[in-house]
C-alpha cells in the first residue's frame, strides 16, 4: 500500500474529524520517526506530549509485551496487582490519597467533575454545583468537558451542553472573584493553556486563587493531562507554582503512548465515590498500567527532572538566534514559539514536508518533544525549523 492508497481510504472510510499532514508513519525509535516511503522524520510532538520516553523504547517495549504475554484485560470487578502497584506508586509521586484510572484525559477531568459535585451534595445538599475554569482553558472534547473548557469557538454544535461551568480570565484575579459565590463548589484551572497558546498563568495569580480556595471550602482541581508526568521539568506542574490541589488530573504521557488517565484526590475526597457512582470498563487495563509504570520509574527521578529542564533551556536559548522567532513561552519541555510573520500553520506543514514534526496552538507553533530525546535528535530537528524559518 502506497501513501496515495493510505490517504484515499482513510478519506473514504474515516469520519474527516482531523486536518492531516501527508505524512504516513509506520515505525519510529527514540524521536525519529519513518514513513511509508522510509523517510525519516525528527519528532518535536510525541503525539502532542504523549510518547514520553520515544518511539518504541527498550524498556517501555519489555514491560508491554511482558504484561501482554500474561493478561490483557480482566475487567474493575477483580483486583488487579499492575494496577494498584501504579496507584500507590502515583499517590507517592505526587502526595494524593486516592486515584480513579481510566483511559484519557477528557474522562480524568469527568472524574474530577463528578467528585466536586458529590463533595459538595453530600456536605452541602443541592444548588453548590457550579465549577469556575478559566477563559482560553482547554478540558476535553466529550459534551461537558467542552462546557468546562473556557473557549466560545468550542460551545457550539451540540446543544445542550451541560449545565454549571463559569469562566473567569486568566491572571485577572478581579474577574476570579467577581465569579466567585456562594454557588461554586470547585475550580478547574490548567496552569499551563497549552491548547489556548502555551499560555503559563502567573504564580501570583495562582496563588491567591489557591488563598481563595482554601478560605471559602471550594475545591482546587488542577488540570495536568499535558502539564504533569514531568513534562515541566517537575513531576506535577504545580509543584513549579507551590500549590497543592485538591484534585489533580494526568493522562497524555503516563503511560508513553498506550491510553490511560488518571484523577488523584486529596484525603478529604477519598472517599466521595462509593461503588456504583463511577465506573470504567478499560481504565486500569493492565497493560496499559504496566507501561506507565515503566514511564514513571524512568521520569520521577530528580536526574531525569532536572535532563528535562536543562533540555528545555537549551532549545530555548538556540531559538532565541532564529530568524522570525518574536518570542517563546514555555516551562521545561512545553515550548510556544510566537512567529514575527503570524505564519505558525505554514510553518508546521513546511517543517513536516523537510523531515520534521512541529505543532500548533492557536497562532503559535508548539513544541513537545519526547522527554528523552537526544542532543543530536535536538540539533536536527532545530537545524530544519531554523531553515524552514529563514525562508
């Protein structure tokens, strides 16, 4: 089957729900991907922030095909020994008492949903049911993950949304309280926007929403589906701002490109759910839950942390010599390149025709490149954007 085959049957059998490069991929190792034809790629996506540890990596390839060769599913109504291992190995990582898995980041911010609202039924009775995100925030794709998610472009279509989500701007703490009543059981914030433009919210900021929080009993869930599992530079991206939530929501990179999430919940909401309110028929699912524990006992390491923000840096200082680079964001492995010519879309297709893998954010081009990459793989794929920007 050639790309033209490829691309032809996935236009006459696929829902058209993505825009796609003409780019056929079929095996990869470390940040270097190839296509159909054997063309090599350097990857500064892994899959938007998911291939923590690369392409196929040694380690992750012997604990998924081990846990493969035993047991691949057994369904949440037997213990699973995979399972609870990665539960305690997360609530060590990041000092939560409790976690639901279960397969993305949309259903970890479901979970953490459904928990404020029953915190808040069981303790106050009905109406404390509202949840305040943040304007340019980004929360999932499923009916009420659009409604938490702080962008109007996205409250389209599909009417009814659910009901109950408010929206402050980022880093206006006026606006913050000014939605701020009696009616708000729960905040949900991602420290990081990383779809609405690698935006970082400001730690004053964050930190008197997290005062706020703790002075009137509303519930801090902090968003880190893209920010968390090291990709700042910190295990947990909040660990940069100082804070500790009371919910914390990961999915993207735990388990280095099989599908999993995961929502951790402090000691006052251990025990919000009881069986029969939540459930999940795939979250846990052993395989996956092998491969995660093999991504964290590779990134939770104070080395492995402080290769990420060293690796961060330097990408940053070699952009800062580019031709049409106006100015960056980023924290650790999280990078938003702004263009002088407003042209981040042109640029990524450019890129992806010369051999390299960039993204985009609203008018940004985004970089998350495996955590592992190399200085060579690094200087590869910063030396084709470099020529794709002097053009």
């Amino acid at each position: 089957m050639d790309f033209k085959q490829i691309k032809s049957d996935e236009q006459q059998y696929m829902m058209h729900s993505y825009g796609r490069f003409d780019v056929a991929l079929v095996e990869g190792k470390g940040a270097v991907a190839k296509d159909i034809d054997g063309k090599e790629y350097i990857d500064f996506t892994s899959g938007i922030g998911v291939n923590s540890l690369g392409f196929c990596d040694d380690g992750w390839v012997k604990a998924v095909c081990g846990q493969a060769s035993k047991l691949q599913h057994i369904s949440n109504l037997y213990y699973s020994p995979v399972q609870t291992e990665l539960s305690k190995k997360l609530c060590g990582l990041t000092g939560m008492d409790k976690v639901f898995l279960c397969n993305s980041g949309a259903e970890a911010n479901e979970c953490a949903i459904k928990i404020a609202r029953k915190y808040s039924f069981d303790k106050y009775g009905k109406g404390k049911n509202k949840i305040l995100t943040l304007v340019n925030s980004f929360h999932g794709r499923t009916v009420t993950t659009l409604a938490a998610t702080g962008q109007e472009t996205f409250h389209n279509f599909f009417f009814p949304f659910t009901e109950g989500f408010v929206y402050a701007e980022a880093n206006n703490i006026n606006d913050f309280k000014a939605h701020i009543d009696e009616n708000v059981c729960a905040v949900l914030v991602e420290l990081i926007q990383g779809e609405g433009g690698v935006m970082p919210l400001e730690p004053e900021f964050v930190k008197e929403i997290s005062n706020i929080c703790a002075e009137k009993d509303i519930l801090l869930m902090v968003d880190e589906v893209q920010t968390g599992v090291a990709r700042t530079g910190k295990f947990l991206c909040c660990e940069n701002y100082g804070i500790k939530p009371n919910i914390v929501t990961l999915a993207k990179g735990l388990a280095g490109g099989l599908p999993i999430g995961a929502c951790l919940c402090d000691k006052a909401l251990a025990d919000v759910f009881a069986p029969g309110t939540h459930g999940t028929t795939f979250g846990g699912n052993p395989i996956a839950c092998a491969a995660a524990l093999e991504v964290l006992s590779r990134v939770s390491t104070d080395e492995f942390l402080c290769d990420v923000r060293k690796k961060g840096k330097y990408i940053i200082e070699k952009l800062s010599e580019f031709p049409n680079v106006k100015g960056t964001r980023s924290i650790g492995m999280m990078i938003g390149i702004i263009t002088e010519k407003d042209n981040a879309k042109e640029i990524a297709a450019k890129c992806a025709e010369k051999g390299l893998l960039v993204l985009t954010a609203k008018n940004l081009l985004r970089l998350l490149p495996p955590l592992t990459i190399t200085r060579e793989e690094t200087d590869r794929g910063l030396e084709i954007l470099k020529s794709v920007m002097e053009e």
